[in-house]
C-alpha cells in the first residue's frame, strides 16, 4: 500500500492520543479500505502486509493471522470510535478553509446482514455530514442494532448527542446550519435546536398545523402553493398538544421550486410536491437552498453501499462496526476532501479524463487521483503543526 506512511503520519498528526500500536492499524486499516474498497473484513485483511523474514517458508495461515490482526483492532474497547471521528473534524474543516457558515446534515440508514455464523444483524447507522458539490463529507457515523439501542436511551437522544459533540468539536467562529428531512420533524427536536441556539433547516410534513401571532390556525397543504412559488410564514407557532397550540415558536418556509442557483443543472427538476420547512433561517430562498444540499447525504449512503459494500458487511456487534466506521469516516473525508476545487488536488482538465460523459462524482474524482498519483496529496491530509 504505497500511501500507508502518509497515511500513517497523517494520523499521529491528527490523533496523537492513541497508542502507538492503534495508531499503526487504524492507519493499516484506512490503507486498506482505499486499495480494496471494500468493508469485506477478508478482503481488507489480504490488504495487510506480510513480513519481509518468515519463520516457515509457506505457512498454511497466512490470512488468518492478519485477519485475526484487523479483527483485535476493530474489538479494541479502549479505542472510542466517537472520539475519532471527532478529533478529526477540526482538520477538515481547516482544510475547506474555515467556512463561516457549515451544513450539518444528519440522516439514517438501516441494512440487515447475515454473519457467516448465520445470524441476522439488523443495524442502523446514523451519519453526520458536511455537504459539498454533491456530496458529504462524513464526520461521524455510528452503528445502532435496531432491535437493542443502548440502554436508557432513545433513538431521539442517541440523535441529539450525537450532533451536540459534533457541534462542540467544530472549531470556534464556525456556525453550523443542521439539515433534516421530515423523519426529525418532531416538535421536541425543533426546540431541542433552539434550546441551543442552533441554526436549522427541517423539512415538516404536510397537514401539520400551523398557528398565527393572531390566532388564525392553518393546516400546511392549505395555502393553494403553485408549482414555482414561495412564500414564508414568519414566527408560527407548529404543531398542537392536546389541540392546543404548542408553545413552540419558527418561521416555515414554503417552497415549491428548485433554487435559482441550482437551476443551471438541467438534470435538475422542481420537486414533485411542496417542500415545508420549519427553520431559523429568515427567508424562504435561504431555507431552500440549504435544504436542497440535505439530499446529497443520501448520495453519499449509495456511494457506501454500492463502491464500498457497507451493506455487505460481517460484523457481529454495533461497537465493532463502527469502529470500521470510523476508518472509513477518514477514508471518504480525504477522498472527498481531495476532490474540491479548492483544494486545488486535481490536476487541469482531469474531469474530462474521468468522465467523458457527464459530471463525475466526488468519489469518482477522488479514486481516480488515488490511482494517479499513487497516494493521497498532502493537501486533503491534516496539517502537522510545523505547517506542509
């Protein structure tokens, strides 16, 4: 693997609290994930090296002690895979230049997979993300076992901690705009972000009741909104308890045509229906534009699952996973990272070389250059104190 020592020293630049020895196999199992590009746990493990000297000129188990290596890793109870991920997120958002303003979009996605033992793992993964050029930029993703959540905690408060600690660990002067679709659209949720005083963009759903400064009450799907239009209701209060208002104060936007900005992409057409959005935002074309950036996560999920397998994978506890998880975490933030144009990675009129049709996706680009130039640029890798 010609990009492990820079690998390697990205990640004692980055993570210098693990040991020396966690540090040499998340950085074997990082460079392992982009050769093979695969979660396939055998399939990482023929990634590994083998020694220069051995005591038996042909041993018969090869694999099997490499795969035993990678598997005491991913095991490891004192390697805290959100405590990864988070020591991390510093050093890409440094790398896209200390952004003002930053997206968080926060999403699900369920798989089942068969062990090999032929039991049946139902797991669900949460991910929080940076979208950019559409794509997002993973900075935390986490594996639940659907039918065993943590104990004591709801999947509603394994949600909020998660984006509280990803929020914390951004750097000072960064503001965060969470993005959701309507499976957070609950009441407590809305305030839970105003409670800390988070910037939000929630998409709500139709029928839900909305109630004026004047008393007048209304159901969203009522406004007769047309195909191109948007309007804004400022300072609503959403949503009944006991078919009384709540005291839950937002502004809703109500938009039912694609950005302006986004227009220029002719595969891009106005949505089927209207989108309702509960935000903080004040008005409806700045919630518009930053709710349309939530749906590249969902692209991001395709890219795990079809080019890296994560539905496939055989992995028989949540802990486990998403230790995995978090060297992927690394894995697809430097691929995504190495892709951006300002970056400046990519070499001129490298798009047309990848993809002679079309606009090629971030992940695309990003594999494309790893085979380039043989390892990832230093400018996607965090930055050592001394500078480079």
């Amino acid at each position: 693997m010609p990009w492990y020592c820079r690998v390697r020293e990205a990640i004692n630049t980055a993570l210098p609290f693990l040991v020396s020895t966690q540090k040499t196999n998340l950085a074997l199992l990082v460079s392992a994930i982009l050769k093979k590009q695969t979660l396939c746990l055998s399939e990482l493990a023929r990634a590994y090296p083998v020694p220069a000297e051995r005591r038996v000129g042909a041993p018969k188990h090869c694999l099997l002690h490499r795969l035993k290596r990678l598997w005491r890793f991913t095991a490891n109870e004192r390697v805290d895979a959100t405590e990864l991920q988070l020591a991390l997120i510093s050093h890409t958002v440094f790398r896209l230049g200390y952004p003002r303003w930053v997206g968080l979009a926060i999403d699900w996605t369920m798989f089942d997979t068969t062990l090999p033992s032929g039991e049946r793992m139902r797991y669900q993964l949460l991910r929080i993300a940076i979208p950019r050029k559409g794509r997002a930029i993973p900075l935390l993703q986490l594996a639940y076992d659907r039918d065993r959540l943590p104990a004591n905690k709801s999947q509603n408060q394994l949600e909020q901690e998660a984006l509280l600690a990803v929020v914390e660990a951004l750097p000072e002067g960064v503001c965060p705009v969470v993005l959701a679709d309507r499976g957070f659209r609950r009441a407590s949720f809305i305030g839970w972000l105003q409670e800390h005083r988070l910037d939000y963009v929630v998409r709500i759903k139709k029928g839900s009741c909305l109630t004026e400064e004047d008393g007048h009450r209304w159901k969203l799907g009522e406004e007769g909104l047309k195909p191109g239009q948007m309007r804004f209701a400022s300072g609503v209060r959403y949503g009944l308890y006991h078919d009384r208002p709540r005291d839950l104060w937002t502004n809703v936007a109500l938009c039912w045509r694609v950005p302006k900005s986004k227009m220029r992409d002719l595969r891009r057409k106005a949505p089927e229906e209207p989108w309702y959005l509960a935000t903080s935002l004040h008005s409806a074309k700045a919630a518009a534009s930053w709710y349309w950036q939530r749906g590249w996560i969902e692209q991001s999920f395709k890219d795990s699952k079809s080019r890296f397998g994560l539905a496939e994978v055989q992995v028989g506890s949540p802990e486990r996973l998403s230790r995995l998880l978090s060297a992927l975490t690394i894995a697809l933030s430097w691929l995504s990272l190495a892709a951006l144009p300002e970056i400046g990675a990519l070499p001129k009129g490298f798009h047309a070389a990848v993809s002679q049709r079309g606009r090629a996706s971030l992940l695309s680009l990003a594999l494309a250059l790893l085979d380039e130039l043989g390892s990832l640029p230093p400018s996607c890798l965090p930055r050592s104190p001394t500078g480079g």
